[in-house]
C-alpha cells in the first residue's frame, strides 16, 4: 500500500508541470528584441506577453 502512494504522489508531482501555463504572446511581436537602455523586464513583459506577470516563466 505504501509504494503504491508513493508511486501516485510521484506520478502527479512529474504530471504537474504539463497542466500548467503556457505564455503567450501578443500579435505582433517581433521574434527578437534588442533592449535599450532604460528597458526594464517587466516593461518589455508588458510589450509582448499577453500575461506579463509571467515573464519569469521564459527562462524556464
């Protein structure tokens, strides 16, 4: 009984990550950015995501 909990837990703590969010991005975007000088990421999150409160996702 006790493999076979853990073996659930295990099995949906490896499932988890593909239920999750996915960013998207605006219409429009370009496929690469420069940033300039002022840029910050939560403004360029703004520009470009739909959801720019996620931008820490991108580097995952």
């Amino acid at each position: 009984m006790r493999k076979s909990i853990i073996s659930l837990a295990l099995a949906l703590g490896l499932a988890l990550p593909a239920f999750s969010d996915t960013l998207t991005i605006k219409p429009g975007a370009p496929a690469r950015y420069t940033v300039v000088k002022g840029d910050t990421l939560w403004g360029i999150s703004g520009r470009y995501l739909k959801s720019p409160w996620k931008w820490p996702a991108c580097g995952r």
